[in-house]
C-alpha cells in the first residue's frame, strides 16, 4: 500500500528508509519539507516521476554490480550512458522545484548539479566510444582505436 514508486530503484529507496528509518531530527525534517513539497506540486511531481520513469534502467542496481564486478556488457554500459544524458534535465529539475527553499536547494538540489557535472565526462566517453548503429546489439566504436580500424575493415571485406 505505501509503495507507489515508479523504478525498482526507488523501491529498494523506501524498503531501505523503512527498514533503518532517520534519526536525526535535522534529516528527518529535511525529508519531510521535501515530501511535503512534492505532495503540493503535483506537476513537479509527475514531471519527476516521467523523468526518473524514462530515464532509470529497470535493472539499475543489477548493472551497478555487474559494473563492480567487471562483468558489465556493452547494452549495460549503452543503459548506463542514456541514463547518465538524462541527469541534467533530471538535475534541473529538483532545482526548479527547490528554488524557493534555499534549505533543500543546498541540501540536495546543490550536491545533485555537482554531480551531474561531475559525470558529464563520462557520459561523453561513452557516447563516444560507442557504436549505437546496430541497436539492440551495441558495439565498440571502430574510431577510438587504429587496431578496432583495421579490424572493421577486415571485416566487411
């Protein structure tokens, strides 16, 4: 009944939450006034559902340790690199809807933007690096390297 979330990600969030609740009157405070606002903008809301909806690979957490692991695919890493394009709008989201409660701006939508930030080269270095011409099959870009080059040559001939 308490579970409405959108992602199995934010599934494991709430189960987490529930299972170690807050004690610090600060951080639970924190939490309520964001509740709260989102409770109050319910089109902030939906556009946040519609974005994490859109944006989260259903498998989030499978791919983050398949990534530890070193075991990660290629689609997991294409997965990993449209989520990672998507964080900005994301980012400026949470901001736009922070932006009068200069508590939570820097609290969460501050610490958010800089983290985007942080993971936009990333997101470049995927882009780049891979081959999303024959989707679902995802593929090492022949033009990072000379040798993957040669190979893509060899091959269509």
């Amino acid at each position: 009944i308490l579970n409405s979330t959108m992602t199995k990600a934010g599934a494991l969030l709430l189960r987490e939450w529930l299972q170690a609740p807050l004690l610090d009157m600060h951080a639970i405070k924190l939490r309520h006034d964001f509740v709260e606002l989102l409770v109050e903008d319910s089109g902030g809301r939906a556009k946040l559902r519609q974005l994490l909806k859109g944006a989260l690979p259903e498998n989030v957490c499978s791919i983050h340790q398949r990534l530890e692991k070193e075991t990660a695919s290629l689609l997991d890493l294409h997965k990993l690199q449209q989520f990672l394009s998507s964080l900005p709008e994301l980012a400026l989201e949470v901001k736009r809807l922070l932006e009068n409660q200069p508590q939570l701006k820097t609290e969460h939508a501050d610490p958010l933007l800089k983290v985007v930030a942080s993971l936009r080269l990333l997101d470049q270095m995927l882009e780049q690096s891979l081959d999303l011409e024959f989707l679902p099959e995802v593929f090492v870009d022949a033009n990072i390297d000379a040798n993957l080059q040669k190979l893509k040559r060899k091959l269509r001939a």
